[in-house]
C-alpha cells in the first residue's frame, strides 16, 4: 500500500492572505498615484490676497465713527442706505448690490448714487418679497469699504 501524506494547507492559506494583502496595497498605491491633484483655484495666491484686502475694507468700514446704514422702510417701499455724513454728493463711489440667494436670477447691481445729505434710496417695489443680501462695495476719501446686510422686504 502506498501512504498519502495528508499536510495541512495552513502555510499555502497564509502565503495567499499575505501575497493578497500586498496586492491590495500596491493596488491602491497605484490607484492613488493617478488621481489628479488639483487645487480648488489655480490662482489661490491672488485670490487669498483680494481675500484679505476684502477683510480689510469690512474692518474699516466698522471701525467708522459713523458708519454705513442700511434700512428697509416699509412705508415708502425703499431700501435706505445712509452714507457718513461727511460725504457730500458726488465724492462717495462704488456698487450696490442685492443679491437674491434663492434666485440668481433676480439679482440687482446699481451705482451708489448718493444725493445731499449723503443718502441714497433704493426702490423694492420690482423686488420679490422675502430676505435679500445687501452688499455696498464703496470708496470715500482714497479709501475702500464694504458692508453686507440681510434685509427682508415685506
């Protein structure tokens, strides 16, 4: 008669746990090694920098004395904006801006205007009702501000 050995397979189970685990990770190694890593901005230095410089105009524009004023007056149907009082008519320049987060669409940019008393009156009556974004985007005396409310039109 002849004898069969009956070895364990153990040793072959392990060897093939091992070589799979080490296929896996040079898989992925691989896998990785292809993905494109590109930034979120190609110019993310610049952008940084107008970042900052848009903190800087927000700081100034809160550190005023009397700053910037923005209101809703329901009774007239207006958005009132009420500009430091030192500013006369004509020296105060920049961009109004109500911006509609539900509805692109419906966003609206106009000068600043500002008449005598350093005041300018925006209409709402083209607005649609509900919670608007106010950004005044402004330049006084060499300088840069800005200011952003939420206004809500009834």
């Amino acid at each position: 008669m002849t004898e069969q050995k009956s070895g364990s397979s153990w040793g072959i189970g392990i060897w093939a746990l091992y070589g799979g685990f080490v296929l896996f990770v040079l898989g992925m190694v691989l896998f990785a090694s292809v993905q494109s890593m590109d930034l979120v901005e190609s110019d993310y230095y610049m952008k940084g920098q107008k970042y900052q410089q848009q903190i800087d105009r927000v700081k100034r524009s809160q550190a005023m004395e009397h700053p910037l004023e923005a209101s809703y007056d329901r009774a007239v149907d207006q958005i009132v904006l009420r500009f430091p009082e030192a500013s006369s008519a004509g020296t105060v320049s920049g961009t109004v801006t109500l911006f509609r987060p539900s509805d692109a669409d419906r966003d609206v940019t106009l000068p600043v205007q500002t008449d005598s008393d350093a005041k300018q009156y925006l209409p709402t009556q083209e607005l649609a009702h509900g919670m608007w974004r106010l950004k005044v985007d402004w330049r006084w005396n060499e300088r840069d501000y800005y200011l952003e409310k939420v206004i809500f039109i009834e």
